[in-house]
C-alpha cells in the first residue's frame, strides 16, 4: 500500500445560465493536480508548489476543512499532506476551490480504502465550498467529483441528478485576469424577486434540461439566460453584453457568466464552432489589453480520480 | 363543403407541481364536445346544450373573445354558432375555458379552410384564457391545442416546448364539488418571493422535465411539489394535505393541485397504481360528503380535433 495518491480535479463551470446555484458541468481541462500523502504528525499541511497564493492555514484553505470534516465524520485521527501540483486560477469563476475540495477528499478517501461514498464526499466537499462563499451551494463540487452535468433538485435533503446533454456539446471559456471573490460577489444579489423574474428563471431552466435530454441545441441556445446573477455579476466584466451579443453569430448556441465571474463561457455542438468561439473571446479581451485565457473542451464525463 | 363542423378540445392538467403557470398536459377524457357552425348574420353566438351556465354574452365567453381574436387578425367577416354539446365542469381547475376556446379557434380554423397555423391558433385561445384568469397564461390552452405535455418557456416571446414522456405515464385527477374562480384565486399570490422559494421551484421544475425525458418515475415523483400557488391553494381544498399525504404509499408518485383547484391530480406510472390511487381521492372526498367525480386517463398526445 502506497502512501500517496496523486489525484485530477477537474475545473467545473457553475451557475450554467438559468441554473443560479442549481446547475453544473465539469470540462476536460483545465484542473488542479493534488498529491495527497500520508504524514505522521497528526495534522493536515499544505504544500503549495504552485504560484498561485493559497491559505495555508487548514482552517482557512477548503481542501483542509473539507479533510477535517470527513475525518470527523469517519473518526478518524490522521495527519496528511496536500501537495498542490498544479491549480485552476483562483478567483477565475472556474470551480478553483471546488476542485481543491474534491481532489483532497477523494485523496484521503482512496488512502482511506474508499472509507465513504462519493455523496458522503460530496457533503464534506460542500463545507470547503460554504469557506470559499459563505453559502452551502453545490454546483461546482459535484460536477467536480461526478462529473457531467449536475442538477442539484434540492438542498434539503440534498438531491444531485445527473443531467443527460448531447454526445456533441463543447464548453469554450475565457479566463480574464480580473479577480472578483465570491464572497463580495454574492452579497450583491438581492434577497426577493418579482414572481415574474421567478417564472422566467423557471421557465429557462426546465428548457435548458429539455434541451440537454433531448439534444436540442437551438432550445439549450435560448435557455442560457439568468434574470438572478448574470445582471449584478456582468458588471465586473469589461465589455460582456457586447461580447455575448457576438456570441451566436460567431457559432456558439450561447453563453454566460461562469460561477460567479470574472470567467465566460459558452456552448457550441461542434469543434469547428468551439474553435471561432475561442477566437472571438480571445479578441474580445485582447481588444481591451486583458490578460486572459481560453479553453476549448468537451463536458466531461470524468470527475475526480487518481491520475498515473 | 360543410358549414359545420364538430371538435373534441380534451381537460388540461395546469401548474403541473412547481411548473405555475409554465407546465401543463393534456388527458384523453374528459373534455368538451363543440359544433361549429357558420352562420349568415354576421354574429358569434353561444348556444349551450349542456346543464352548465356559461356566459353567453360574445364579449364575456372565452370561446368568442377567442375567435374574435382570430377574425380581426385575419380579417375576415364572418358569423358563428358555437354549440356546447359536452362540457368540462368550469371552475374546477382541469381547463374548461380552455377547451372552450381551444375548440373554437380550431373549429373556426377549420371551416375557414385552416387560414391559421396552430402557433397563430394559440395566441387567439390566450385571449380566451385572458378573459377567465385576468392574466396570460399558456399552460392550459397549449397543451389542449397541441396535446401532451407542454412547458411555456417564456410568454414574451411566447416560447412553447413539448416535453418528451414516459410511455406509461397515468393521470389520476378527482373534481370534487366545489367552485374557485381562477380570477380571485389568482390575487392570493405573494407578488414577490425570496430567493430561497425561487431556487427550489427552479430545482423542482428542472428536475421533473429531467425526470419526464428520462422516465425515472421516482425523480417525476419527487419534482412535484410547489412553492408558489399550492400553500394558498391547498386551503380551499378540504382534506388537501392529508390526502396528498395518502398519495404516495398508494401507488402515485406524487400529485399536486391541479389548475388554481379544487381538482387534485397525481401520477402513476401503471393503471394497476392508478386504480388504487383513484380509489384513494374518491374516499377522501366522499368521507367527508363531497361530492366528486375521478378520472383516469393517459397522458394524451393528441389535441384539439374534429370528430365523427
């Protein structure tokens, strides 16, 4: 029995248009690498070999409140290191936390002898998640572990449902370098809304899953608006109205904020559409000397796993 | 040429669990039975053969004001009777207004050699359903033109989507006798919600289309509930919680109001379940000396139609 495990997290894109806090996918790539060792000294220790800054206190770094709650739960006294490899950019809107969250769980949970469940790891998954935002939501962690798209019904009692989505379906995202935290960023979004809001969010997000179940890519096209988050979230992001009303033109069925920004993606059905896409997103920040980058990348069907 | 012609418009079930006002279907029986007849001075005259009061003043019946519609769009002149040969019981929350007015435009359509498309058809019986809610609402008349089960993903601009189900997918719906006007009903509904109530009817109305397109009955099940009109609703139903308490372990996957009420409608995924459910409502009415009647019924994929 090895003591280490290396682990893949993928990067995972949230509040999927109409799907505020409801609503994920996980994409091929980007993702952070974890190695996950066991140590001696009783303690959980972050070793970050990447160049982004992360909390290396364990009660302030989601991987380590994730480990902390699972060992709780299983009763367990364990020390482990978490040696970060690679790293989605935190702060990008790209599941960065979640993918650490779910790459230390399942670490732990391997060397651990598959001691839990992967709901159970989701649940322990979601208090790193509840650090990094403030509030219990889901839609990156479980994308994250399972992989595909996830539909979270409900909160209480947690109920995750794999959503079926076209064997075609590409995911193009644009990484700008602006940082915008989650935790500011949700205080933002009002509290009560008018019950036609409601019905038009309703109303979006059924479709969006008719879309997805029944590959009918025009409909998941018109299904990605969001009346909650994308109006607030939208005005952090140099030029985005502008950018998204290019979108369709340019081959994508449509797009929206990642998470909860600064991140864009977009839904094309094929690989020629994904390739324009990227190149009008590029340019869209380029044009404004934004620092950014661009992925292209099938929904993934894999989530978290030991890699090598 | 004939200058009649006679139409079966079939009952809708309405505000299908979290889907208020977006999500409707259409069962096989019972439904309305209307002549259509062209008549040579110029007016739309309501003619009713059946035991229930309808108003037959043209501009107070949803089936002229719908047809009203239809001939100032086509502009063309010209007279009806519409014969009320078979009616659903109005004001009991299973669509009998929009039967009236689903089977006026198509018979109207008919006999004017089908000068409209079913699109068109629908924006004429909304009028209709304008005229008995005080609002616009699709999820009756839509499902009563096209059959089967129709979301509404957004009224502006109207988005209609039929929805992919289960083959063996039953319909229990009981009409107890007691009269709730959808007009008032509709004024007990909070104008806003907050974001919590929003996010589980978002989650719930996903889920069930998931659970629909998928055929997992257990997910459809537990999609069903509202947050929106059933808290108020249910008060005017008497035994509404206990029965739909009952529902589950007797075979349904879940049920709900149906319409702004009093009918109460559950699913079933066999007619074995279905009997057992139907048995259920019956007595819960019947204990308390109410009277009712139940229907079973597929799912119908089939909508308003010329009969004989």
């Amino acid at each position: 029995m090895e003591n280490y495990v290396k682990v893949f997290a993928p990067a995972t894109i949230s509040n999927v248009g109409p799907g505020f806090d409801l609503l994920g996918f996980a994409i091929e790539a980007p993702g952070d690498i974890m190695i996950v060792r066991i140590n001696s000294n009783d303690s959980l220790r972050i070793i970050n070999n990447t160049n982004y800054p992360v909390p290396e206190d364990p009660e302030k770094n989601v991987a380590t409140v994730a480990v902390s709650s699972l060992l709780k739960y299983v009763g367990i006294k364990q020390g482990f290191d978490f040696i970060l490899q690679s790293k989605i950019a935190p702060g990008s809107g790209i599941g960065s936390s979640a993918a650490s969250s779910a790459a230390a769980v399942v670490g732990v949970n391997i060397l651990l002898n598959n001691i839990c469940n992967y709901e159970q790891l989701l649940s322990f998954a979601i208090e790193g998640e509840k650090l990094s935002s403030g509030s219990i939501h889901a839609d990156n962690v479980a994308p994250a572990l399972f992989g595909g798209f996830i539909l979270i019904r409900s909160y209480d009692p947690l109920d995750i449902i794999p959503v079926r989505y076209p064997e075609s379906l590409f995911c193009i995202v644009v990484q700008p370098e602006i940082e915008i935290k989650t935790l500011d960023s949700r205080k933002l979004i009002p509290k009560e809304f008018p019950i036609k809001t409601m019905l038009q969010q309703c109303g979006n997000i059924a479709a969006l899953i008719a879309g997805l179940n029944t590959s009918d890519y025009a409909l998941i096209g018109r299904a990605l608006d969001d009346v909650i988050a994308e109006p607030i979230r939208a005005q952090s992001i140099p030029g985005y109205y502008e950018l998204k009303s290019k979108l369709r033109e340019n081959g994508a069925l449509g797009g929206n904020i990642s998470g909860s920004g600064p991140s864009v993606f977009a839904l094309a059905s094929c690989k020629a559409d994904a390739d324009k896409v990227a190149s009008l997103m590029r340019k869209a920040f380029d044009n404004q000397n934004i620092k950014n980058r661009v992925h292209i990348s099938n929904i993934s069907n894999q989530g978290t796993r030991m890699i090598d």
